[in-house]
C-alpha cells in the first residue's frame, strides 16, 4: 500500500517511517509537517493509506479529513486518547493509534487497513452495474431488477457503510453502492455534496440553521467545508 504520513512533529514522523519500514506491504511516498502541503499533494498523486496526526497548527487532523472528496484509508496518530469516539464517525478512519505506537499495535491497524481495502474493492466491483443514468432518469439494481428514479424526485442521499439510501418524493430506496458512485450521476446543477456521508438536492431545502439544513423532515449536518459552496449555490436575497 502506498501512504503518506502527516505530522507537525519531525520526530513523530520519522518514528512512523521507521514503524512502516518494518512492514513490506507498506510504501511511504512523501511525509508533510502540515496538512496543506499534503492537501496539495493528494490533488495530484492517489495513495492508499494516510497517517495522520489530530493535532497540528491551524488545521487539525478532522478539517484535513473534511476536505477530502474522496478519502483513501486514514490511520489516526496522536498522544491524545480523548477522540476515538469521534474519529470512527468517519467511514475512511480504520484505526486509531495513541502514542507511543509498539511495532505490534502497529501491526493491527495495517491489517484493518487491508481488510477494509478488500471489502472496499469488492464493493466498489458490485457497484459497477447498480446505476446508469439516462436524461432525467437513474437506474439502480434493486433484488436483479432495475428500478427507474426520477432524479430531481431525489431528495436526499446518504451512505450507510456499504449501501447508500436514496429517499424521494414517494419512496425511499437501499442501493448496494458508494456514495461517489451516485454523486458522480447526479447533475451539479440539482445536487451537492454537504458532508461525507450526504448529498442533498439544494432545491428541497426547507431551511438552513448554523451547520445543519432541513428538508422535508430530515436534518442533515453541514460540514464546515461544505458551507461556503452551498451559501454559493443559494439564491440569496
């Protein structure tokens, strides 16, 4: 697997350097003192595994993750135990390692990793051929059978671990597919991406309050790098 490793610590970066030469699987790429240098780098370069601290000046480990589109697997390092809770909120986090790391331990969290990436192959495999789109239209393979959505119907998106629920005016639908998948079909013009695990359609919004939006009776959270985009693509007075 190929990883990166972020950490405003040089001594903490190079003793997980030093924990990933002990593993053959692993292949560190670069290592970054900040989260923007390997904000810049992940626009550019596709990679399999981050190491990332929580703490780091400016930008912590949780705003880099909420940046990221598309997020590849992420092995929290930090000293501070306080936010495992927190942290396997994220779909993309697989383990969550306090300092100091033994080689052992270390060792475990490279294997969730695998694993997760296996599940995540044979998923994104099967969900291949659960949407194609036509016009106004999105087919998704429901029990062998193909169902047809009317898209601007769709009002809200969200994933579910390995399924993703899409709710319209008159039904709700369980699809076996990833939430970049559907995204990927729906038209920008109708629809936005507001957290990791949302995509909402911006004309069935019934109200917008702090960091959550509402509609019909569903409120959905707004992630804070989200909301410039969706007060962007509002028509405000």
């Amino acid at each position: 697997m190929n990883c990166i490793i972020i950490d405003d610590e040089a001594t903490a970066r190079m003793i997980i350097t030093q924990l990933c030469s002990n593993v053959p699987s692993l292949n560190v790429l670069e290592e970054f003192p900040n989260a923007m240098q390997a904000i810049k780098y992940l626009n550019q370069n596709e990679i399999d595994l981050i190491f990332l601290d929580i703490h780091m000046p400016d930008f912590t480990g949780f705003d880099f993750i909420e940046t990221l589109k598309n997020p590849p697997k992420i092995i929290l390092t930090t000293s501070d135990p306080n936010f495992a809770i927190q942290a396997f909120e994220y779909d993309c986090i697989v383990d969550y390692l306090v300092k100091p790391i033994t080689q052992e331990r270390f060792q475990k969290a490279i294997d969730k990793a695998k694993a997760k990436q296996v599940v995540s192959n044979k998923t994104v495999s099967n969900a291949e051929k659960v949407e194609v789109s036509s016009g106004n239209d999105l087919y998704v393979n429901i029990d062998r059978r193909l169902i047809k959505i009317d898209i601007p119907s769709i009002y809200l998106v969200e994933a579910k671990g390995d399924y993703i629920q899409v709710k319209t005016e008159d039904k709700n639908y369980t699809v076996h597919s990833t939430l970049k998948k559907i995204e990927d079909k729906l038209p920008d013009s109708l629809f936005l991406k507001v957290h990791r695990s949302y995509v909402i359609n911006i004309k069935k919004i019934i109200d917008i309050e702090d960091n959550s939006v509402l509609i019909k009776k569903d409120v959905i959270p707004v992630s804070r790098s989200k909301r410039p985009e969706l007060m962007k693509r509002l028509n405000l007075l």
